[in-house]
C-alpha cells in the first residue's frame, strides 16, 4: 500500500522526494489542486470514502500518516 501511495503522490508532482518527507502539506510541496487529486486518486484506488474529519493536514504530511490514515478507512 505504501508503495502505491508514493506512486501515486510521484504521479501528481514529480521531483519531491515524498518517502521522506516530514511536512508535505506543511511545507507546501502540494498545493490545494494538488491535494485534490491526491484524495480523488486515494479514494479510487483504496475504495475509501473521506469525511471532512479526515482532511486534515497531519493525516497527509507523511507517506505514513496517509498509510495509516487509509489502512483505518478501509477496515
């Protein structure tokens, strides 16, 4: 699932190094448009449903916190 994440993330902006990053939406490496797609790709290819409670910044600024974030909408 990780792996997915980080392909689909590359597929939106490429040249970030987002396994690593610490800050994604913090830091600005995606932008409102960005983050847009990444939820709408996330959505499709997990088959998960996002509430307004799960848009949230901390839940995006990490592969791992998308991870873990989809891991407990799929469940």
């Amino acid at each position: 699932m990780r792996e997915k994440i980080i392909e689909i993330l590359n597929s939106i902006k490429k040249n970030v190094d987002f396994e690593n990053a610490e800050a994604i939406i913090d830091d600005g490496l995606l932008e409102s448009f960005d983050i847009i797609r990444l939820t709408t790709r996330l959505a499709d290819e997990f088959d998960v449903e996002f509430t307004a409670a799960e848009l949230v910044p901390e839940n995006f600024n990490t592969v791992d916190a998308i991870t873990e974030m989809i891991e407990e909408l799929a469940e």
